[in-house]
C-alpha cells in the first residue's frame, strides 16, 4: 500500500509541475495576412490556436457595416435613405467621427463623400468638377447636417448627404481585431491594417514593437519603402495619413485625395504626412486626416491643446526640403 501511494504522489507531483511549466511557457507567435477594405491586413500575435477565422468573420461584419462598396452594407443603404437601423459599428464610428469634426472644428468630417467621389477619390466615378458643382455640393455637405436618434437611424437635414467613413474605417477596423484579440486573453500582438497599427505587449524577440514611418515621397504605385523614421513603442493606436499616394495631376498640377471641407477642394498646402499616436486607432486616424486638413499652423495648435495627442508632422519647407513637426510627447519613442 505505502508504495502505491508513493507512486500516486510521484504522478500527482509530476502532473502539477507540467501544468506549472505549461502554464509559464510563452506561446508562439504567429501571423495572419489578407486582404480588406481594398488593402492588405497583417496581424502578428502570441497564442496557441490559430484565429484567423476568427479575425476574418469580425472583420467581414465590420465590413458589412462600414464600407461603401458593398451594396447592402449599413452605410450604403443609409446613403440610400434606406430605413434602417444602425448597428453597434456603425454607432460607435459615427459618434467618435462626430466628436472628432466637433474638437476640429470640422476639419474632419464624414459627410465629405459627394466631394471625394467628385474630385475622382470616392466609391462613386467622378469627373473633375468646376466651380460651380463643387458649390452645390458644398450646399449639403457638413457633418452638423447629420445626426444619430436614440433609436439608431440616421437623420439628414439635406436626402442628398451622404457618408465616408473610410477615413477612420482602417483605424476602426485595427481596434475591432484588438478588442477581439483582447477577449482572447492575448496580451502580445501588432494588428496592421494598411499601415494603421494598434500594438500591444511585446515583439517576437521581447522588445518594443517597431514600426517605421515612410517618407513622403510621390509615389502612386506604393513601391517606395524609404523611412523617415523608425518608432519604438506598445500599447498604442497609431495612424498616418498623407498626399504622396492616392493623387493625380491636371494641368501640371498635383491634386491629393484629402479634401478640404470647409472649401470643396483638395488641400493645398505643405503638410505632406500626419502621424498620430492616440488612445486607439480610429482616434489616431480620424486626427491624422484632420491635421492633413488643417495644415501645419492649425495642427500644431491643436496638439498643444491636446498634449495626449502625439503627432509626427513632415512637411515642405519654403526651399522645398522636407521639415518635421514633432510633438514632446513623440520624442520618447524616437530611439536611436
């Protein structure tokens, strides 16, 4: 009997030291990559089970709420005057895209879409307007002219508005995979969609996730992989948004997909890229448009209103060299 039981608490030892160890051994990590909102995806993160599945189902829900291009997608049938009732996406990206056009004062705003599509940059063909159309337009553009009842539908001072959330539809889309992530219990991970990041933890080799921002330099084709900088960070949301991509030219002037709500007309000024560190990442984008609108006084105002808002500006200076706003809170990610 004494030897049965010495065997039973050898295996009950030997078991409980498996678990221990099983239980302190880190994960691998692993990475998912795709395709979504017509860019590509990379997600990296520690975790035994593979969740892509997963990720993709979330993000194709997110997908039939927010985008434009699909037919029977929450906003396109609100941009239809469709009767319908919003869901918790759409909610949460209006009432944050409003918050941010209300701290702005407008620089940012999601009922730009009748201009996007007409300046050529939009989900709808456009041709390149005269004056006078993008003074119609501008008739029913304006974020106040919008709003969202307690019962989830969408009111319009003016049938003609419509919506574009694709400024901050990146950035959302990054903090929905968080959150998912988050509910999973992983604490390691760097969700990348077309370049807008939410980071968290630590990178495979247990050190500050690195992410590099590029140098704006013309280049439509997205082949030019110069970098300006290189930021050492976690537990962040960031974004960029810049005019040296989605462009075209006229008459031998250049004109950027960025447009100026306040005039009609594409932006006309030195900022030539916005990034922005925030509390999450469709805050982080919605801001990175909003100083693209700005410019560079404007933006720089802003932060230092704003000294939870980190930015990275790069801009033209008179003599045509690039220039770099940098707020004091940016610094301490800017290691050697």
């Amino acid at each position: 009997m004494k030897k049965r039981n010495y065997i039973w608490l050898a295996f009950l030892v030997l078991a409980t030291i498996w678990i221990v160890v099983r239980h302190q051994r880190k994960a691998d990590f692993r990475t998912d990559s795709g395709l979504v909102f017509g860019t590509m995806y990379k997600i990296t993160y520690r975790c035994d089970d593979d969740l892509k599945p997963d990720i993709e189902a979330e993000l194709k829900r997110f997908n039939n709420s927010l985008s434009p291009f699909e037919k029977n997608s929450v906003i396109s049938r609100v941009n239809r005057n469709e009767e319908v009732v919003v869901d918790s996406f759409f909610r949460r990206c209006f009432d944050l895209s409003m918050e941010v056009s209300r701290q702005t004062d407008g620089a940012f705003d999601i009922t730009v879409a009748p201009l996007v599509n007409a300046w050529g940059f939009g989900f709808k063909q456009g041709r390149f307007p005269d004056s006078l159309t993008v003074d119609s337009i501008m008739s029913f553009v304006g974020y106040a002219k919008a709003s969202l009842t307690d019962d989830g539908r969408v009111m319009k001072q003016d049938p003609r508005l419509m919506l574009d959330c694709s400024a901050v539809a990146k950035g959302y889309g990054v903090d929905v995979v968080a959150s998912l992530l988050e509910r999973r219990g992983i604490r390691d991970y760097m969700v990348d969609i077309g370049g807008e990041v939410v980071l968290r933890g630590y990178n495979p080799q247990e050190e500050l996730w690195r992410i590099g921002i590029n140098k704006p330099i013309d280049d439509s084709l997205s082949v030019n992989g110069e970098i300006q900088t290189v930021l050492q960070l976690t537990d962040v949301g960031m974004a960029t948004s810049g005019n040296y991509r989605n462009y075209y030219y006229r008459d031998g002037k250049k004109y950027a997909h960025t447009i100026d709500p306040h005039t009609g007309y594409p932006v006309q000024h030195s900022v030539l890229s916005s990034t922005v560190i925030a509390r999450n990442c469709m805050t982080a984008d919605a801001l990175a448009t909003a100083f693209m609108v700005m410019g560079l006084s404007q933006a720089r105002a802003f932060c230092q209103a704003h000294p939870d808002i980190d930015a990275y500006l790069i801009y033209s200076g008179e003599d045509g060299t690039l220039k770099t706003y940098v707020t004091p809170g940016m610094k301490k990610y800017m290691k050697p």
